[in-house]
C-alpha cells in the first residue's frame, strides 16, 4: 500500500497537468488556418520564379507579352501568391503597353488596342481595390486616373 500511494499521487498530478495544458490550447485553433492564407511551399516557389521572369521581361527585354503571360499565369494557378499584388501590376502595365504598341514583341492581332487597355484596367483597379497597402497601390491609382482620362476623351471624340 505504501509503494501505491506515490505512484497514484504521481499519476494523478501528472494527469492533472496534461488537462490544464488541454484546456489552455482548446481555443486556440478550431477550425486549421485561414483558407485565403494557406500557401503551398512548392507552387508559391514556382510562383516566385514566373514573377521574377516576368520581370525580367518587363523590365529589361521590353517583351510585354511574355511578362503578361507569366503574370496570368500566376494569377489563375495561384491566387494566394504572397506576392500577387506585384503580379497584378505587371500585368496591368503589360497590357497597358500593348494597348499602346509599346514593346519588342507584336501584341496579339486578335486583340484590340481597347481589349488591352479594358484588361489594363480591370488588373490595376483589382491592385487598388484588393491590397491597399501595396508598394504598386499609389501607381496603380495614377495610371487608371490616366486611363479614366483616356477613356473620356476617347467617349467625348465619338459623340
């Protein structure tokens, strides 16, 4: 009986304890993470690598078309890329571009110069609505006031 009391006594404490920690984490986490912050290491990876391309493009090859493709893609197949922000304004700059005939690479002959410009403004007014506290929002912002003022002059000529 005297070598039981011990051993019950240290069971019970230790049971004891492991329910207080329970008790403490219950709360904590109920239903898994946020689903809109989950990122899956190997395809944010991959997204990392079309943005850096696409800014490559952009920036240095003036291939607005290329940098447009890889922007799309990284905004269909990865809609909670970390740095999706960044991926909206190369696309909205790229088709911007297009529109205007900017660029190294013909734009699609399929696709008017308005199509572009429409497409420009959906991805930047996305950018400004979406992530207000991005770097590129302020940008954004000017470059659709600029397409505003466009699109204006553009309905005030027709009538």
């Amino acid at each position: 009986m005297k070598k039981f009391l011990p051993v019950a006594c240290c069971l019970l404490l230790s049971m004891l304890c492991a329910s207080v920690s329970v008790q403490a984490q219950g709360g904590a986490v109920k239903s898994g993470p946020d689903p809109t912050t989950i990122r899956d290491p190997e395809l944010e990876r991959d997204s990392v690598k079309n943005l850096e391309a696409a800014k490559l493009y952009f920036n240095m090859r003036h291939a607005y078309v290329a940098s447009l493709a890889r922007c799309e893609e990284i905004i269909a197949g990865n809609p909670n890329f970390s740095r999706i922000d960044e991926a909206l304004w190369f696309a909205g700059m790229s088709n911007l571009y297009l529109s205007q005939g900017k660029g190294k690479q013909a734009p699609d002959p399929k696709i008017s110069a308005e199509q572009y410009r429409e497409e420009a403004r959906r991805y930047l007014s996305q950018l400004v609505k979406d992530y207000p506290d991005s770097k590129f929002h302020k940008k954004a912002e000017e470059e659709l006031s600029k397409l505003g003022d466009e699109k204006q002059k553009a309905e005030g000529s027709k009538q």
